[in-house]
C-alpha cells in the first residue's frame, strides 16, 4: 500500500524564501519520488497567505491551479487523506506555525516540531540551551535597537533569527558597532553581538536518528581564511542569477568539501553535536555550524533544524558520504513520522465533504 506524502513548499512571508523553498522542493519531489511506495500531494503557500495544490512544481502547474483560502485548503487535506506531511517552507512562520497547524489538524510530519525550530531560529536562545548542556558557544548578548552597547573588538553582529548569513558583519573597530547594528536590524528586531572566534576551521555537522542511535555524519568544511575570508557572507550561500532565479552557491570545492572521518576534528564535533541535538529537543535530524580555534575547539554558532530531501540538500550530501542514499534517509523518517500519531482518525464536517463534492 502506497504512503500519501504531501510537500508543503512556499513562504507566507516574501518570494525570495517561496522561491528558495521551490528550489529545494523540486529537487526533493523529484528524487524521492517512489510511485510503489509513495504517492506525492503538493500544498504550496504563496507570500499572499492564499494556497494551491498543483500537479507539480513547474511554473505553469503554480499558476494554472486555483487558489484557496486556509480553511478551504483544511478540508482539501482532509480530503486528500495525507498520512505523512514534508516540510519544505524555510521562512520562520513556515518552520513553526505551518508545522504547527500540522499537529492541530492531526497530520504527523517528519522533522522537527514548531517548538524546537522556534528554538533553534534564536540565535541567542539556541546558543543558551546548548551551553547549559556544556556546548562551548562565543560569548555575547542579545540586543534590541536603542539599547547601548559595549563590546569588546572584533566582534561579530547578527540578526537573532535570520538564516544565510543576512545581516552578518565582522566589526573590527568600534565605530563601525552602530553601522553593524543597524544593518543586523533590517533583518531582525534583535541582534547578537559576541566574541569572534579566530579560525581555525568552519565545519557543519549533521546528526541523524538511526536504528535508535545518534549518527554523526561526515563534516562538511567551508573554505574561510583568517585574512582572505574570515567569515562566510551571505552571496557565499545563495546568489540570484541573471534571471532572477535563485542558485544555490556552496555547493562546490571552491566553497565546501566534505571531511575525512579520520580527521582528530571529526570525533570532538559530533560530541558536541549530539549534546545539541539532545538539548535543543531535536528529532529525525539536525545540522549544527561550529568554529574551529587555532587549538581545536570546536564552538557552537547556530542551529539549522530543517532539511529538503534534496539531492543538494547538506543532509543528504552527507549522509551519500557515510554511504546512506537519499531514499533509505527519506524512508526512514517517512516511517519514523508514521509512528507518533497512531490514531489518525479523521473527523468529517461539512466543510469537508462540500469540498470533496
């Protein structure tokens, strides 16, 4: 019997993060796509709030399907009879009150709760959590506008909850602390200000639940210098391209490659990544980004708690590297999501079966 899957993929909140989602998700839909196993629903949300469920993700299969209001598209689910939902929203309200509505409405999802991706979005929420479990993190404060602020030279500001490297400044003098400030600002009603961490090295980790153990994955290192390129901006990550579409950037061994596991660096960082995941209530999966000192110490920066199922999602980069294909990662935590709410029973209404009439 086939599983009905149903991707979740745009943005509430603005194009540039529907159409990241849209990058990710046609990567995803289509290499996971089993028709034995599986049979794949698409809802996508555009920045307008309305929803759509198109055949597939080509630009003409989005503008030809009719959109729908968020109670409509409820009952259009229910419908459906979804048994398992995959996140592909990567906006803040996509990572918590999307998956949220998830649980009310009894459809179980893999990867992490609304809770935790609220968590791990904070910067400096994240980073208290997993230094209580004994994480080394840099030290600093969360700051709001108008609020002084006194820190010690260099230091890095960044927006609390904005992802790719947005707002992100290295201030070296202290008159540059306000323009750094204001920048982080645009992006987020609060900053983080904290100690710079000399490199060293810059890996992210991934952790994997498995045959009910934490699996460390391969690191992945990103190409950063202490002189040349001592942090890793934002068109580092992800660049726009002629047309305007989205490309994703890191994806070469210009800017990342993936680490030996006899690397000494490899043992320490999935300790602490295991302490995270453990502290930060994480599920199915995590990706944590740590800075190596000249000593070796490896020091928590951020929290990434959400994946793609794309081929060139750095989940399943690294999980392809310890010999784990993309179908057995998706399988697993397709199964896994399965499992929590074993009673699925669906509660029919008239709002319900006007729909499916």
């Amino acid at each position: 019997m086939t599983i009905r899957v149903l991707h979740l993929v745009g943005s509430a909140v603005s194009e540039f993060y529907a159409d990241l989602s849209l990058l990710y998700a046609r990567g995803a839909f289509t290499a996971t796509a089993d028709v034995d196993k599986y049979r794949f629903e698409i809802a996508y949300v555009s920045p307008d709030g309305r929803w759509r469920f198109p055949a597939d993700l080509s630009p003409e299969a989005l503008e030809a399907s009719a959109p729908m209001s968020l109670a409509e598209a409820i009952a259009k689910i229910l419908v459906l009879k979804v048994e398992v939902m995959i996140p592909q929203m990567f906006c803040l309200p996509g990572m918590t009150s999307y998956r949220a509505l998830f649980d009310v409405i009894g459809i179980p999802f893999v990867g992490n709760a609304p809770d935790v991706m609220a968590l791990g979005a904070h910067k400096g929420r994240a980073k208290a959590v997993v230094a209580a479990a004994g994480v080394a993190v840099p030290a600093g404060r969360v700051v709001s506008p108008g609020v002084a602020v006194d820190a010690a030279m260099p230091a890095i500001v960044k927006p609390a909850d904005a992802d790719n490297s947005l707002g992100l400044t290295l201030v070296r003098e202290e008159r540059d602390l306000d323009a750094a400030l204001a920048e982080a600002f645009v992006h987020s009603p609060q900053a983080i200000v904290e100690a710079y961490i000399e490199l060293g090295r810059e890996v992210r980790c991934g952790i994997i639940e498995r045959d009910g153990e934490l699996l460390g994955l391969p690191l992945e290192e990103y190409r950063v210098d202490p002189v040349g390129k001592p942090i890793r901006p934002h068109d580092d990550k992800i660049r726009r391209g002629d047309k305007g579409d989205l490309a994703l950037v890191a994806k070469d061994v210009d800017h990342a490659w993936i680490v030996d596991v006899d690397d000494p660096i490899t043992a320490v960082v999935w300790e602490a990544a295991r302490r995270c995941h453990i502290a930060l209530g994480c599920r199915d999966y995590s990706l944590f980004d740590f800075r190596i000192d000249p000593e070796g110490r490896p020091w928590f920066l951020e929290a990434s708690l959400y994946n793609s199922f794309a081929p060139s999602s750095v989940l399943a980069m690294m999980a392809a590297a310890a010999g784990i294909s993309l179908e057995s990662l998706f399988a697993d935590c397709v199964q896994r999501a399965l499992t929590r709410l074993p009673d699925r029973t669906q509660i029919e209404s008239p709002l319900v079966q006007d729909v499916s009439a």
